[in-house]
C-alpha cells in the first residue's frame, strides 16, 4: 500500500469523465472502421450500435456473436 498517492488536485471527477469520453469515442471510431471494412452499410451499424446498447454489450462482441450465428445456419443448411 506504500505505492498509494492521492491523485493530482486537477485531476476532477469532470476530467476523468472527459478523459472516459474519448477513450469510448476512439473504440467506437476503430468499431465502425472495422465494420465498415466488412461491408456492412452505415445504417446497419447504426442498428447494431443499438442493439448493442439496448442489451447492454460491446458492439464488436455483439457483431462477432451475429456473425457466428449466421455462419452456423448459413453451414447448417448448405
């Protein structure tokens, strides 16, 4: 516990949120670069965005789960 410093007197809880902000718009700019380099037109990743928030879950996460399930019944019936 030695290694335990308070944190910076400018380092406030409105930094932090603002430094939380951009971190998740970066992720979400490499999320949408990477979808949309798979083909996937911008109102298909819009729904994504969506389910993936309705359900409370990282948009990759949930486009990758899709992408399987489609693989499986696409090999199911092939």
């Amino acid at each position: 516990m030695g290694n335990l410093r308070p944190a910076p007197a400018a380092l406030t809880p409105q930094r932090i949120d603002s430094l939380f902000a951009a971190l998740d718009g970066r992720e979400s700019a490499y999320v949408i670069d990477t979808l949309e380099r798979l083909g996937l037109p911008e109102a298909e990743i819009a729904r994504l965005f969506a389910l993936a928030k309705r359900i409370d879950r990282k948009p990759l996460a949930v486009a990758g789960a899709l992408i399987s399930i489609a693989l499986e019944t696409v090999e199911a019936h092939g």
